[in-house]
C-alpha cells in the first residue's frame, strides 16, 4: 500500500497547497485525506485509478472543510472589492497605467478565480488527470469541465496580461449582496 | 485543402483546450494550428495561455519537489492508526462491559421471541412487512429530496451530531466514514420509528450531489441476522440493503443507485459499525 500511495504524496501537497496557499493548512489536508485513504484502502476500485482516487478523497475533504469554516459563500471571484483586496494581499500586483490591474504571479492570479475553475486548472493542467477523471472527480459532466477550463483559463489570461476585466459583467451571478 | 478526414470537422472550444494541454492528436493538432493561421488574434490568446500554464507549472514545481514532511509518511500514519485503534479499543471495551450487561437480560427474551417467529418470516420477503425498513425507505424518500434542509444537524457539528443521536439512540454512534467511497457525511436527524423508538438518519452525498441514507434504530421485530438484505419499494425507486445485528436495524437507502454499488456502501457501513463495537455488544 505505501509504496502505491507515496508516489503521489508530492501531487498531492502540491494540488492541496495550490487550492489553500498554507503549508500547514495543506499538509493537514492532505493528512487527512491519506488517513481516510489508507483506512478505506480495501473501498478503493481495483481497476480505478488510484491517483483519481486520492485527488477525489483530497478535494472532497477540501470542499468539506470549507464548508465547515463557513466560508461557502466567499467564492473569491474578481469582483472590484475582491481585485483592491488582491492587491493588498499581493505585493507583485501592480496598478498599471489606466488603472489596470496587472499580476506578476500567475499563482496570485488563479486565487482570484472562481473556485470550480481554478480546481479544473489545478486537475487538468498541473496534475495531468484527463478530461474524463476530472469530471467524475468533481461531480459534473465532461462538458462543464471543458467550459470550466475555458473561461477560467480565459480570466486568468486577462488578469496577467494586464486586460481590463469586466468583472461585474460577468460576475453578477455569483454574488450574494 | 489538405485536410485529413479529422481536420475537417470545425475546430472546437474543446480542440482548444485540448491543445493547450498537448492531447490532441496529430491530424487535430495540424488542424486547430491551420485554424490559428485564419485566426491570430484568437491564436496569440491561445498562446498566451499556454505559456502561462507552463509558468504555473514551473511555480508549483517547486513546492513538489518539496521533500515530505514526517508527518505524511504512509508508514507514519499506519503505525499511527495502530495506536489510536488500540486505545479506541480500551474505550470499547469499557462501554461494551456496561452494554453485554443489559444486553445479556434482553438478549434471553429475544433469543426466544426469534425462535418463535423465525419460521414464519422467511428473509426473502420479510422486507416490505417489516417496519423499520419501510420507515427508512419513507424517511429517504422525504428527506433526500429535501433541498433546503435535508439534515436537522449539519456534518459541519459531528461531534455533537453524534453525541446527540448516541444519546438520544441510547447507544455509542459513529457516522461511518464514507469518503473513500467517494461520499461524504452532510448531516443527521432524529426520527421516531414505529412503536415510538428513536431513530437515527445519516445522510450522504457524493460529488454529483446523489444521496444516500443510513437508517438505524433498535429493532427487535421478526427474524434477526446480519446477512444483507435487499429491499426496494418500485413506486419510488427508492432501493434499500438492511440487516439487523443483535437488536439493532441498519438500513442504507438511496435512489438511482446501481445495486453494486449501494451494496458496496452497505458493507462499508456494515464493516465499520462492526469494527467499532457499536452497538453491537458482542465484543
């Protein structure tokens, strides 16, 4: 069991500090999910994909607990009081001329995305999953993740190519004032 | 003009994603690149993208490469669990003394009652007559559909969920840990079963935001054994696995759920509340 689970102990923190930006806060993520991995080990498909599976256990724990600190609603998405925070936040984030907003650190930038697309981005485009695992992983179809993908790859784009966003636009939905 | 038989199917938000994470084949990939010809603006965009992606990479390489620390050793955590097994053990251990005593008085008069009864209740149809699994099909039915509060008490206070419901139930609970299947604790809620027993539901759901439940309460009616059983009721596609350990009725509940799969989950449940001692006093 451990010389199949340790390979992916380095994925694993890395996709768990992406989501968090907390060492210990994602270590601690991803001790719990390995517990809860190794204590469910005879649960697991045999024929599944092993590293799916630790990534499904990961981020389903990531959605719990957040659920827990009661933070549900703060999707960080880019609206303007949530882009003047980033730049506080964020000392590479630089007011270029006309009141651009310009991020240096691509890392900064995917925490100003909606949560669903930065855990595509995370899945697909840093831990290799396919198209296929990262929709069953996240509960939607393989259609929305594509769609995930695109527009959170798009606003990423925007954001450290210094293009204005029109957040409000497109971001009316998702808040809840 | 040259195109292959692939290239000439028109090029896709998906064929751009595809390729900005290099999985798209060859004959496609000469496709979307003759497309970006026709299309530099949407192109350089694309470009962008991609050079990003890589940049994100490059960042996020570090902390991967990162050693690991103790603490996230599999032999660490496995040598952990030991320990914390053991310990939750000595606790069993001294609530089951306290349980095998009324257990055993109770468990004279029901071994008797069991006789008498079991040969007019064989397992195969005894489902739909019998109470406690048609409460737990009637309260999933109300319940998992219950959008807006389908829990009394959220997963969010499990601690307190659990006290509450062991208290209420007169016997040491635990929420069987479902994760590793791939569904995860939402809440619970109190019931009362037939005959004025309380009941216990838990209830689950998975990433496609599917639930299930699992029912339990005492129960002393008709046959007992803890081989699964299965039971469903057709007008609500409500599908049930129940079993019944020493006065005690368990029932998992879900609708739309292939029956492996529900069955896989029943002897998760049925592993882990086993493995507790709870509340099974025969420890």
């Amino acid at each position: 069991m451990a010389a199949l689970i340790e390979p992916h102990i380095p994925a694993l923190r890395r996709f768990a500090w992406a989501l968090l930006r907390d060492g210990t806060v994602a270590d601690d993520l991803v001790q719990d999910c390995l517990e809860r991995a190794i204590a469910g080990w005879h649960l697991r498909h045999h024929d599944g994909n092993l590293k799916a599976w630790l990534f499904a256990i990961l981020h389903n724990l990531f959605l719990s607990n957040r659920r827990r600190s009661a933070r549900g609603g703060m999707d960080r998405s880019l609206d303007d009081d949530g882009a003047a925070a980033l730049m506080r936040a964020d000392p590479t984030a630089t007011l270029a001329a006309e009141g651009r907003l310009v991020w240096q650190d691509a890392l900064t930038a995917l925490e100003a995305l909606p949560e669903d697309q930065r855990a595509v981005i995370l899945l697909v485009g840093i831990e290799d999953l396919s198209y296929e695992e990262t929709a069953r992983l996240t509960g939607v179809p393989i259609g929305t993740v594509m769609s995930r993908l695109s527009r959170g790859r798009e606003r990423l784009r925007r954001l450290l190519d210094g293009e204005v966003v029109k957040a409000g636009a497109q971001q009316a939905l998702r808040r809840v004032k | 003009m040259t195109a292959a038989s692939s290239s000439e199917v028109p090029v896709g938000e998906d064929d751009l994603q595809a390729w900005i994470d290099g999985r798209l084949s060859s004959s496609r990939r000469d496709a979307v690149e003759a497309w970006f010809a026709m299309n530099p603006e949407v192109a350089a965009r694309l470009r962008s993208m991609a050079s990003q992606q890589e940049k994100l990479r490059a960042v996020l390489q570090l902390k991967h490469d990162e050693p690991v620390p103790a603490r996230l050793r599999v032999a660490n955590l496995v040598a952990a669990r030991r320990v914390a097994r053991w310990q939750g053990m000595r606790r069993v251990a001294s609530v089951c003394v306290w349980l095998v005593a009324g257990g055993a008085m109770g468990w004279v008069g029901h071994a008797t009652l069991s006789d008498a009864t079991r040969d007019r209740a064989p397992t195969a149809t005894a489902m739909a007559t019998r109470p406690m699994v048609a409460e737990a099909i009637a309260a999933h039915r109300v319940f998992a559909a219950d959008l807006g509060r389908p829990v009394e008490v959220a997963a969010a206070q499990e601690a307190q969920l659990v006290t509450w419901l062991s208290n209420r139930l007169g016997r040491p609970l635990a929420a069987p840990d479902l994760l590793p299947l791939g569904y995860r604790l939402i809440g619970g809620r109190l019931l009362a079963g037939a005959g004025g027993d309380p009941a216990a539901q838990l209830m689950y759901e998975d990433a496609r935001r599917l639930r299930l439940t699992v029912y339990l309460r005492a129960d002393h009616a008709g046959p007992t054994g803890t081989e699964f059983r299965f039971s469903d009721d057709p007008a609500q596609g409500v599908t049930a696995f129940w079993w019944v350990d020493r006065g005690f009725g368990y029932a998992v509940s879900a609708e739309g759920l292939d029956r492996p799969v529900l069955l896989s989950v029943a002897e998760a449940v049925h592993r882990q509340v086993t493995q507790r001692g709870t509340p099974s006093p025969s420890l």
